[in-house]
C-alpha cells in the first residue's frame, strides 16, 4: 500500500512543481525522452551489477508491489508463543527451556505454533537467546 502511495506522492510533486512553474504538461509525456531515459536507466544497472544482485533486484522488485508475510496474525500468535515460554520459564525456571531450545521441533510448546517453526531465522534467534540466557552470564565480547 505504502508503494502505491510514495509513487503517487513521486509523481504528483512532479507534476505540482512543473505546473506552479508554470509548465506545460505535454512537454513532460515526451514517448522518446522515457525510453531514452529508462533505457538508459536500466541498462546502467545492467552494466554495473553482476548476475546474483540483479536477481536480488527483481525479487525485492516482486516483494514490494506482493503482499506483507508479516500480518497481526503472525505477531499474535508469536506474542503468545513467548508469553507460553516465559510463563514455563517463571514457573519451572530457566533451565527448562533447555530441551525447548535444543529439539524445537518436539518442543511442546513450539509445536503448538507451525507457522512459527517454518520461520527458521526467528526460530534461530529465539532458540540461541534461550540458550545463552540459560548458559549463564555472556561476556560482552561474546555477545559481539
């Protein structure tokens, strides 16, 4: 939504600033002058990117105009998910949340959210935080 509307913004600050200098708008759909410019555009970004960021480019391109993979649904349903881990740790203590941590696919409580599990990157994360708070103190050039 935000991209629909930043190029919105894009072009009508274009076209509001031609037209207060008072311009004339058919200078501006000049057919040649895009595919000079554009042409021009992309093939720059041809010439000075190897093959792997402009795959990168294309897919980043694809992820703004798709849909949000991050909704209510999934920050809910990781809010409860910690709220479950962190009451067993007040309950049972730190320690229990060792074999959590270790095995999360047979966590008990892990296993309650899948969506969660086949987020492997927030799943990393919270599965090494448990582990470093249950290892003990972490020195500040560790935690680097």
């Amino acid at each position: 939504m935000f991209v629909i509307v930043g190029i919105v913004v894009v072009f009508g600050a274009v076209v509001a600033g031609y037209l207060m200098e008072k311009g004339n708008l058919k200078v501006l759909l000049q057919s040649a002058e895009l595919v000079i410019i554009g042409g021009a555009a992309i093939g720059t970004v041809l010439i000075a990117n190897p093959l792997y960021i402009l795959k990168a480019i294309v897919g980043g391109i694809g992820g703004v105009f798709g849909g949000y993979r991050f909704g209510q649904d999934k920050y809910l349903e990781t809010m409860k998910m910690m709220y479950e881990l962190l009451s067993r740790a007040r309950k049972e203590g730190l320690m229990a949340l060792e074999t959590d941590s270790d095995a999360p696919d047979k966590s008990p409580v892990f296993s309650k959210y899948p969506k969660f599990l086949k987020d492997h990157h927030a799943l990393d994360f919270v599965c090494d935080t448990i582990r470093m708070a249950a290892g003990g103190g972490v020195e500040p050039f560790d935690m680097d």
